[in-house]
C-alpha cells in the first residue's frame, strides 16, 4: 500500500524530470552552435560586406580597362573578318580574377572570398565587358557598319512629260512587263536613300549595271531628287519619298541613270558602299534585279 502523500511526492518528481528534459530539448534545437551553426558575428559580416564591395568595384575596374585595350589596341590590329578574339579573349580573361585580387588586395579581405565570390566576379566582368564593347564600338566611340539602304529601292521611268514608277514587286526583283517586242521607254533610273550612325555621305558608293550588254559603272546623279522634288513627292504607296527616304534630311539620296529603252531581258544591278569606318574599312554590297519582260499576246478565242 502506498499512502496519499508518497503517491504526490512521485508524480511531483516525474512531472519536474519531464518539464526539464523538453527544456533541454528546446535549449538545444534554438542552440546554434549545438547544431555546427556559426554564431552570428557582426564585426566579422560588417568586415565581409566590405570586402564584397572591394572585390565589386576592382572587377569593374578591371573590365573597363579590358575593354579600353580591346577597343584600342587588339581592335585596330585585327582584321575585319577575324573578330571572334575580340570577344573571346577579353571573356577569357576572368580567370585571372582570383589571382588579381589576391595580389592586390590585403589579406583581411581575402580570407573572405569563397567560390561564390569568383562566380559573381566572373558574371559581372563578362556583362561589364559586353556592356562596354557595345558602348565603344558605337558612334560617337567608333564606326564598325557601313551605310545600308534607309528604306526601299525602286525604279522610274522618264519620257519627259511623266515620271512612272515601278509596282513593287519584291525586295530584291522588280519585274516591269512591255508591249510585245517593246522595250522599257524613256529614261530608266534606280532610285534609293542610304542611312548611315554617322555620315552617309562619307561613303563611296560604286553602281554596276550588268546584262546582255555586258557590265559597265554608272555614277550618281546629283541633281536629279532636286529637280524632280514635285514630281517625287506627288507619287504614292512604294515610290513615295518618305517610303525611300523614311529619315528625310538625314538620308542621302541617289538616283542612277541606268539608261535608256532597255531591252527585254534581266538587267543586274550591283551596289558596292565602301566607307571609312573607325577602326576598319566597312563596305556592303546589295544586288537587285531589274526583269524587263513582254507581255504575252492575246489568245483569240476559238
């Protein structure tokens, strides 16, 4: 038999026993260094946090000088059409990262740098780089694409009273249908406007004109769009002025006399633009077609 007293003294013992081990238990799943946590230092984050931001402003740095030397020293000493270093070798250049910084910067900020620090580092010097390129091979910095056609190209016909333009058949072909055994009447002239970052007007612009005649390079006539300005201006849906020309003033126009009645047959027309650019030489080339076809003959009805 156990007494009243004896049975509450046991239970009083057992419930303390219980309420310190579910102390225990919570000390020890809140203790961070029970658990191989790192206590929280704030004099050692503060010091990490200022490392970061060393190491973030010494890889800009070091892209931005990265891209200067390409810029102004690989560039200008590479070809035009090998340009692939141009990008590769400046990327390629992140894997001196960790050894700059180790020899640059003092210890207390290196022993703070870990894996993750190099991969940031890597990332921000591939997009400086790429944002700085993009930035120093652009005008006012540099000129590396040659004028190119600001709007549509087209041809006109010219008898002397009237200016008759093309239907627009394509981008590259245009195909003009004649009498049978006819040709394309009165004066024949290639009209098109070139838009350039810079000055189009710097450009050497070469016309070659080749068919059943053989080939042959035509000039550019200076005065023909101020001439004609009315007349150009009157025309409507392609041949409209503001369709070759959308940029007005700061394109540069041209107008080719290709010749006169040409005969039926393919007329090829080749433009050569050559310009001094900065650093290389830029140049383009667009070859269109001029069809001169005849229209079939009726067939009579049976």
């Amino acid at each position: 038999m156990v007494d009243l007293n004896t049975a509450i003294a046991a239970a009083s013992t057992e419930r303390r026993k219980r309420t310190e081990g579910e102390d225990k238990e919570k000390k020890i799943r809140r203790s961070g260094a029970d658990l191989g946590l790192e206590a929280f230092d704030p004099a050692k984050y503060a010091e990490k946090e200022k490392a970061d931001a060393v190491s973030m402003w010494l890889v800009l740095t070091f892209s931005v000088i990265i891209s200067l030397l390409m810029r102004y020293v690989l560039m200008p000493n590479t070809a035009s059409d090998k340009t692939d270093i141009l990008y590769l070798l400046p990327l390629t250049a992140m894997i001196l990262l960790p050894q700059i910084h180790r020899a640059i910067l003092p210890n207390k900020y290196v022993e703070h740098f870990t894996k993750g620090t190099w991969v940031k580092s890597g990332f921000l010097h591939s997009f400086t780089f790429l944002a700085m390129a993009f930035l120093l091979v652009n005008p006012p910095f540099g000129d590396i694409v040659a004028p190119q056609l600001s709007g549509e190209w087209t041809i006109a016909t010219d008898d002397g009273i009237e200016l008759l333009f093309d239907d627009g058949t394509s981008k590259d072909t245009i195909t003009w249908t004649v009498d049978s055994e006819g040709k394309l009447s009165g004066q024949v002239w290639l009209l098109f406007g070139l838009a350039d970052n810079v000055n189009s007007d710097g450009a050497e612009v070469i016309v070659t004109l080749t068919n059943n005649e053989g080939s042959k390079e035509i000039s550019a006539n200076s005065t023909f769009w101020v001439d004609n300005e009315q007349r150009l201006l009157n025309a409507t849906t392609t041949q409209s002025s503001s369709i070759l020309m959308p940029h007005g003033q700061l394109d540069q126009d041209f107008a080719i006399l290709l010749g006169s009645n040409l005969a039926v047959g393919e007329h090829r027309i080749t433009v050569t633009i050559i310009e001094q650019g900065d650093p290389w030489e830029n140049s383009r080339v667009y070859t269109w077609v001029l069809k001169v076809v005849e229209q079939l003959p009726e067939v009579p009805a049976s």
